[in-house]
C-alpha cells in the first residue's frame, strides 16, 4: 500500500476523464445525468461520449456532449466513428461541434450494427481511424483522443501491427489514446514500453472499468479481447445477487489496480463509467481527488 506521503505526491499530478453513454431510456437518463453532476466537481479532463455501432446515437450523442459541457464547464469530448458517415457528414458533423465550443473528439473506427460482421470502410467515407484523425485535423484543430488495445483489437492481425497502427494514428496528429479496459497491471506495463521502443510520445492514457455486473462484464470482454483474470471469476463468484458486497469488491480491485499503475508513473486515467457514480466516485475520492464547488451540481 502507498504511504499518505507518497499518495499526496502522486495527487498533485492525478488527472482523470469519465466516459458516458447515451442513455436509451427516460429513466436512463436520470440516471446519467445524477452521474454526471455527481461526478463534475472533481473537475475532469474531460468527459467523453460515446457514439453508437453505425452511427446509431448520432443525435443523442451530440446532446449529451453540448449539455455536459454547457452545463459543468467541464470539456466534453464527442466519439465519432468512421462507419455510416461519408467525409462530407463527417466534415459537417466535426464543424458544428467546433462552432458549438467542442474541442474534443475521440476518434475511432467503429463497429458495424449488426455484431459480429466483417468491417468493411463506408463507401464515400474514411476508411479507417487513422484517416479519420488525419480528416478531423485538416477540419480544425481538435484534440484528438485514440483507441488503443494492450490485448490486441479482434480485427489486428499481430501485437506489431496494433503498435504501429497506433503509431500512425499519433502520427496523424491524435493526442492522446485511450485504452481498452484490463485487468493485469503487467498487461498495460508491457504495451507501453513497447509504445515508448516504437517512438509513440503520447500518452496512453489506461482505461479503467469499475466492476458493476460481472457477467456483463464478461460480454464485454469477450467481443473486445479483453482477458479476465481468474481472481476476479473468484472473487466475484456468488454476487450476483449481493450487489453490497460486489460493490466492495469491485472498489478493492479498482482502487488496488489504479494505485499499482501510479507506483509505475502513470498519473492518467479513464474511468468507463457506465452511466453509474458510485464507484469512480468512491475510487476518486480514495484517490484524494476532493474536487471542488466550481463545477455546476
């Protein structure tokens, strides 16, 4: 365990960012938005939005990113993916977000609707993500957050390929990229030292993904290759209908994963939020993230 010295030290340069979805339902809604207000003062990076398979949640995605950052001050980041958008509605989409305040865009390829498909580009539109950044940066200048894999994307076709395609994607002038979630320290450790050998300076910001369901989890992981450690099956074996003990559980593994990735010099993080408070906020707060009253309650 770090000393209260040595956690203070690490707080003073602690930045993290949160991830929302669009929310499908009224109730879910209220549900995010609680989350958000709950999660503000803290005062973020950034909060980012995610952008449905296809295109999907376009409209809803868009409100939600204006409403954060209206509403908290906070910056917002828009997801927008290459799949369903022709250059030309890309071009419109990231020109209104710019004319709107949005400085922030993470860009991604994107999945198709239907699961499972083989991807393939959108006729008329960018191909892949690291066309998409290239496209977004001769738009305006956004920043530029990325996706990155430590356990390899399904669709890559080696460990090489994944850090040089991560290395174009920098190159093409993204910021920033953002990992898939993970669950073995060794695992994130690994992928950025061979990010570091490979001449990739930007930060790979780890993500983070508190443990509110395990076996959605579960789903999650296995359509983005994430490995699931055999602890966690242990530990979280028999909760499901425990959700007090899950959440302790969960704050345990989250709180213990962020502080063995701080011991290593990492002072970024994403939390995938999945519209709920309680446990990033739990975690920030462990952190010695108080925040302040200066974002909007």
């Amino acid at each position: 365990m770090m000393t209260v010295q040595e956690k203070q030290a690490a707080h003073n340069d602690l930045r993290v960012s949160f991830e929302f979805f669009p929310p499908k339902t009224e109730k879910m809604e209220e549900t995010m938005w609680r989350s958000i207000h709950r999660l503000a003062p803290l005062n973020p990076s950034f909060v980012s939005v995610t952008y449905g398979a296809g295109g999907t949640t376009r409209d809803r995605t868009h409100g939600s990113v204006t409403r954060i950052q209206g509403e908290t001050g906070i910056p917002a980041a828009a997801h927008l993916t290459c799949v369903g958008h022709t250059k030309e509605e890309i071009e419109e989409i990231a020109r209104k977000y710019w004319d709107e305040g949005i400085r922030s865009i993470v860009a991604l390829r994107g999945d198709l609707p239907d699961a499972g498909g083989v991807y393939t580009p959108t006729p008329g539109g960018y191909p892949y993500a690291v066309d998409l950044v290239a496209g977004l940066k001769a738009i305006a200048d956004f920043d530029i957050s990325v996706s990155a894999y430590p356990e390899m994307h399904p669709d890559a076709p080696s460990a090489d390929f994944e850090i040089d395609y991560l290395k174009r994607k920098i190159d093409a002038g993204a910021n920033r990229a953002i990992t898939q979630f993970f669950f073995d320290n060794e695992t994130y450790l690994r992928f950025r030292d061979k990010c570091d050998a490979a001449g990739i300076n930007a930060p790979i910001v780890p993500g983070i993904l508190p443990v509110t369901n395990f076996a959605s989890l579960l789903k999650f992981a296995d359509m983005c290759g994430a490995s699931v450690p055999e602890r966690l099956h242990w530990r979280f074996d028999g909760l499901d209908e425990d959700p007090e003990t899950r959440r302790m559980v969960a704050f345990h593994e989250a709180i213990s994963q962020v502080e063995g990735l701080m011991k290593e010099g990492v002072s970024d993080f994403h939390f995938y939020t999945l519209n709920r408070a309680e446990l990033t906020y739990a975690i920030c707060h462990a952190l010695g993230i108080r925040g302040t009253d200066k974002a909007a309650a």
